[in-house]
C-alpha cells in the first residue's frame, strides 16, 4: 500500500490495483530519447478498485478524459527525466486525482434575494413601464 501524500482522507490505492508500465516520452531529447523508456504509464481500473462505491461513481461519471470507457484510469507520466522521478510523479497525480473525488460535492443552499434587490428590481420595471407607456399615441389626437 502506497500512503497518500498530505491527504485529508483514509483512502488508500492498493499497489497491486495499479499496472504501472515504462514507455518511451515524447517530444524532443537527442539520439538518448528513442533508445530509453522513461516515462511510465499508470493504469488504474476504478471500476473494480477497492474504493467506496460513492467514490468510484463520482470517479466514473466526472467525464475525465483519462478514463476510458471501460473505467480504467490512464495516466502518463514524462515531466522528469529519470523513470524514478515518473514513478512517484505518477503515483502523486493519481492521488490527487483520488482526492478530487474523495470528497463528495458541497450541496448548493439556495438563497433568498435581498429586500433592497427586490426593490430596485421593482423600481427598474416601474421606470420600464413609465417609459414604454409614454410612446403610445397622444391622448386628444382623435
């Protein structure tokens, strides 16, 4: 079990849920570049993970485009330049990725407007009013 880093939550991603895989990084870097994998590929089946199912269903339904439709969660991991320093990379993202679901949505109280919004609300219209009433025919023009 990998520990979550600064987490607010008792979750933990079991390491043997995790498929972590060393692929070759993209962008420029010299002849060292194609001969190396150092970036990592981390793949993550939420769908079958140990997670609370309230967890997971927020994790599948956010629409995240690095799942894939299946519910494993894909991450690539190239910033560094040592597959060592990809690894852990990859392991913060994906629990930064955990703790943005972890936590369920804050429920929207809904609020009252204010009196004085009201009145000027009100008062606008009323001056609508006047002013679209004032564009009708002339009274005494028959």
């Amino acid at each position: 079990m990998r520990g979550c880093w600064g987490v607010k939550h008792p979750l933990r991603i079991d390491e043997a849920e995790v498929s972590l895989s060393a692929i070759r990084a993209q962008g420029p870097g010299g002849q060292h570049v194609n001969k190396v994998a150092t970036a990592i590929q981390l793949r993550f089946d939420v769908a079958q993970s140990s997670l609370p199912d309230d967890v997971k269903q927020r994790w599948l339904q956010s629409g995240d485009s690095r799942l894939t439709q299946e519910g494993v969660f894909v991450l690539k991991a190239q910033r560094h330049r040592t597959q060592e320093a990809n690894r852990l990379d990859a392991w913060a993202r994906l629990h930064e990725t955990l703790d943005q679901y972890a936590q369920p949505p804050k429920r929207r109280k809904p609020t009252q407007p204010t009196y004085g919004s009201v009145q000027r609300r009100l008062a606008g219209k009323a001056q609508q009013a006047k002013v679209k009433q004032g564009r009708g025919r002339p009274a005494g023009d028959d």
